[in-house]
C-alpha cells in the first residue's frame, strides 16, 4: 500500500512533464516581445505543493479539532431533558447528539423541511403566476361577461399598500404586486368589465386551515389561504381577515381596478374558470430561492402551507396538504432518512401532531450549508428576522444562522409540550462549518428564562469550534 502511496505523486509529476514537453514542441518559436506594451507584473505562485495537507485545510482542522470539540460539547448535552434533542456536526461529520433518534414536536424548524423539499422538486428558479383571463380579449374596452383572477399558489401576492401597514410583525419583503396585475389588465385596454371579478383558486382544494393547530392560532398565526391570496386574504378597509380569500382577492382587485378608472359592472365572488377563456394579463413572482428565503427569515406560516399545496399539485388533482406531505415522505426517504418515527401534519409547524427526529432534521441541514438557498435565507443572528434581538452582544452575532421555532403551550401543565428549537449554521473563518440542530421539548420551555440559558450556551459551545487551527491558518500559502 505504501508502495503505491508513494507511486501517485511520482506519476502526477510524470504526467504533467509529459504536458510540458507537449506544450513546448507545439510552439516552434517564441512570439517576439513588443517594447511598446506593458507587460502587467504576474501574481506570485502559492508556494504551497500540490502533495501537501495544505490543499485540504478543511478536512484536516476538522481532523485535528474534532476530539476537543466533542470534549466541548458534552456538559452542554448533559443539560438537555430526556423530551428534547440535539445533533451538532462539522462539515457533515456528527461530532455530539443527545436523543437524536426520539420524535419530538419542531414547531417551525418543520419549515426546514419544506423548503429543502421545495428546492429539490420545484427548483429554486421557479416561479408562482397570478393571470386575469377572460372569455374573449376586449372590444372597444369592454370585456363581455366575468374577468377572472386566477391564482397560481403565490403567497406573496400583495397589494403595494399591504408591506408597509405594519399588520405583520415581519413585512412582506418580495411582494409581487397585484397593482402592477392590475396595470397590465388597463394595459391590455380594458375600460369597463360587464360581469363579475371571479376569484379562483382551484389550483389547491379548499381546505384553508390546517388540522393539529392549537387554541387562538386559526386567522392569527396562519390562515385562511388559498391558491388565491392577496394580503394575507385582507382587503384594504375591512377590518379582519376574510373567511374567503379566493373573493377577498376579487375584492381587492376590483378597488385596484376602479382606481385605474376602470367600471366593473358586477360583484367580486369567487368561483372556477370556464376553460375556453384568454389571457388578458399575468404577474410572476420572485424566484423559489426568494419566496424561501422569507418564509425561513421571518417565519412566515402562510408561505410554507401554500408551498406544501404546491408540491401535491399534480396534472390530475389541485394541491392538498396531504398530497404535499406525500411528497415530502418520499423526498426524505429518497435522501435516506429513517421516517418511521416522523408524522407530517402541516408545512409551518403550527400543528401540534408533527413529530420529527433530530437525526432526520439534521441530515436535511447537512445536506445544504450557510451559502446556500437555505443557508443564506435563515435570520443572522443579532441582525436579520426571528433573530434579529438575539445573540446581540454574543461572539456568534452577525455570523450565526438558525430557524427558530415557537410553540406555547397553555395549560403548561399538560401535554402536549411546549417547544423551542433552533437549527442551522455557524460558518468558521476559512472555509467549512458546524451544523446543529436543537428542539427543546418541555412545559413551559418557551419561557425565555428558560431557554434563553439554554440557547446561550449552545452559541458558546458552538463558538468553540475550532480549538487549533482554522482552515485558514492551514490553507494553501
């Protein structure tokens, strides 16, 4: 075996010696120098060799500080109850767990899972399209019979008013504008409509709240929803949100519509479009990549019930919810993950039937890291989103990403628990990361008293890593 070891770098040099030789016969002459161009000082070489552990700097400080790390993280595992978990890993490399395998509640680290579903099926690329159609294009301006305003599942779509009316504790911060679907209908020179504005959102099946969610959650954590959303199903000068959001979007466009000078003759109701109908106008959304980085930033439970609807839509049925978790089982198996212990009941963790493992959550975590869709859409600590007021004073501030998740749990003295959880990454200077997983199930867990402590320590834990050297003190010179 050493015999071969040492054989490889001797056949890479003879290789590249065979190009070299190649290179110089091809070239029968040096092309000669002009004196009157600048010839620009080239960079200097790395002096690193191509043979040594410095071409690998990521993998050998994990090598070199993984057995201190765990060292580090076992008084921190020793705090944790028997109803809560953790996984904490380097580069993939599960380092300390505590419970990993018992189902717990995750509370919104479920949106984790659809989000990572989300991108895979869907593609980060994809877009949501809102489109007004009507039977026939307009003569003279007028449309003869109903406009219908078709939704596509995005949850999103907003009034320009809605972002800054302050009734979200996060505003929407990717709109896609139903004025500018609005313009495109006058555009399109429409001045008068003689029927209805028809909502349709037919796309999903009409199930508007998920089952599972506690006291006081249905119309003020999430819901009602449908493939036809605008604002969050409020209309501007109503007071609560509408039971309908398929006709409180039909009523939202029609005041749009009217202040564009546009008449519409008939009501705003919702209902299914005719299928001989054209398109008058159409809006798309942000990219997938976007939509998920708000529903993970600010927690956003609308967003990921829709999204869920939107990966059970297929060419024979409108989106459900079951069809949506369907299809997240068997993206998680197809990953490797063990789903017997796991019970999918929503998309935003609002249910409190959901139960999940820290070993399955971790290795959908693993699977991305901090620069990518999922990583760069989790809240900063100290900065951005849910996190925005936490860690502010903590080393791990401006560095730390992480999904938070909340459930309360009144009466606090009977099950189910409440929970707090906090998944993600913590970047380490010069390459790699550590990942971590952490839902804490308990009575009055919530508490910040109670957590707070807890999620402390695990930032100070995680702020030890690495010990020796980083990446890149052992980086190429």
């Amino acid at each position: 075996m050493l015999g071969l070891v040492a054989l490889v770098p001797a056949l890479i040099l003879l290789a590249v010696h065979g190009w070299s030789s190649a290179q110089t016969d091809e070239s029968t002459a040096a092309p000669p120098i002009d004196p009157t161009v600048s010839v620009p000082t080239p960079t200097p070489a790395l002096s690193t060799s191509l043979m040594t552990f410095r071409r690998m700097p990521t993998i050998i400080s994990r090598d070199l500080n993984g057995a201190a790390f765990e060292a580090e993280i076992a008084p921190f595992l020793a705090t944790l109850n028997d109803r809560s978990c953790t996984v904490i890993s380097v580069d993939g490399q599960e380092i300390g767990a505590r419970n990993a395998d018992i189902a717990v509640i995750p509370a919104s680290n479920q949106k984790l899972l659809v989000a990572a579903v989300a991108l895979e099926r869907l593609g980060e690329d994809f877009t949501y399209t809102t489109t007004v159609r009507a039977a026939a294009a307009p003569v003279d301006g007028l449309v003869e019979g109903d406009l219908f305003l078709i939704g596509g599942g995005d949850p999103l779509l907003s009034s320009n008013w809605y972002p800054d009316s302050n009734l979200e504790l996060h505003p929407v911060t990717s709109p896609t504008s139903l004025d500018a679907l609005a313009d495109g209908v006058v555009a399109a020179g429409v001045t008068r409509v003689a029927g209805a504005v028809v909502g349709d959102g037919s796309r999903y099946d009409d199930e508007f709240f998920a089952p599972g969610w506690g006291v006081g959650v249905q119309g003020l954590e999430g819901g009602p929803y449908d493939a036809l959303m605008a604002n969050d199903s409020r209309v501007l000068g109503e007071d609560l949100r509408a039971a309908d959001p398929n006709a409180a979007a039909a009523r939202e466009f029609v005041q749009l519509l009217e202040a564009r000078g546009v008449v519409v003759d008939g009501d705003a109701v919702s209902g299914t479009t005719p299928a001989d109908t054209v398109e008058i106008a159409s809006v798309a959304s942000a990219p997938l990549s976007s939509v998920v980085a708000e529903m993970l930033g600010t927690s956003y439970n609308n967003t990921a019930e829709l999204m869920v609807k939107e990966l059970g839509v297929t060419d024979a049925t409108p989106g459900s919810r079951e069809g949506g978790l369907a299809v997240i089982r068997q993206q998680l198996i197809d990953w490797g993950v063990d789903v017997a212990p796991i019970v999918l009941s929503d998309g935003s963790g609002l249910s409190l039937d959901n139960r999940i493992t820290c070993s399955a959550l971790a290795s959908v975590v693993q699977r991305y890291d901090s620069d990518s869709p999922i990583g760069m859409g989790l809240p900063v600590a100290g900065q951005t989103g849910t996190l925005s007021d936490v860690f502010v004073d903590h080393p791990v501030a401006g560095r730390l990403r992480g999904k938070t998740g909340t459930l309360n749990n009144p009466p606090f003295n009977t099950d189910p628990p409440a929970v707090k959880a906090l998944s993600g990454y913590l970047p380490v200077e010069g390459g790699g990361e550590v990942e971590y997983v952490l839902i804490l199930n308990g009575p009055t867990i919530s508490d910040q008293s109670e957590y707070r402590p807890i999620w402390n320590q695990l930032a100070d834990t995680l702020n030890t890593y690495p010990a020796g050297p980083t990446p890149a003190e052992l980086g190429p010179r």
